[in-house]
C-alpha cells in the first residue's frame, strides 16, 4: 500500500513540477503569476481535502494555508498579473 501511494504521489509532483515549470516560464502571458497561484490553490485544495480523508490532519492544515495564501495572491493581483 505504502509503495502504491509513494508512487503515486511522486507522479503528481512530477506531473505538477513541469505544469508550474511552464506556467512561470512563459514570459508572453501577462498574467503568469496569477495562474501559477491559482493551480497551487487548486491542487493544494485536493491534496487538503485528500490528507484530510485519510487522516493526516496536520498536512491537511498546512495545505489548506498553502491554498489561503495562493488565493489571497489571486485576488491581489490585477488582470494583468501585476500587483493592482
């Protein structure tokens, strides 16, 4: 079981490392912070939820200040991606 979920969330932050990598390289779209905050509120919201599940209490907590955080930049920067 251990090994299953090990590989598993090794895929994710695999998968997630290079969607973020991408997002934050993209230098032609205005607002490449605003999205890179909004997947990490999006994902660290499903892994909250998922730590919760499974009773990892305290990594939930931590992940679901990591979502606070990467909305609360969200909604602080304008539509262009800078600080409005």
């Amino acid at each position: 079981m251990f090994c299953s979920v090990y590989f598993y969330f090794n895929t994710i932050n695999a998968v997630l490392s290079r969607r973020i990598k991408c997002m934050a390289d993209n230098h032609d779209e205005p607002n490449g912070q605003t999205a890179v905050a909004s997947y990490v509120a999006s994902i660290s919201n499903d892994l909250a939820a998922m730590s919760r599940r499974t009773g990892l209490d305290t990594l939930g907590y931590l992940l679901e200040m990591v979502r606070l955080e990467a909305e609360s930049l969200t909604r602080h920067n304008g539509p262009n991606g800078r600080r409005s």
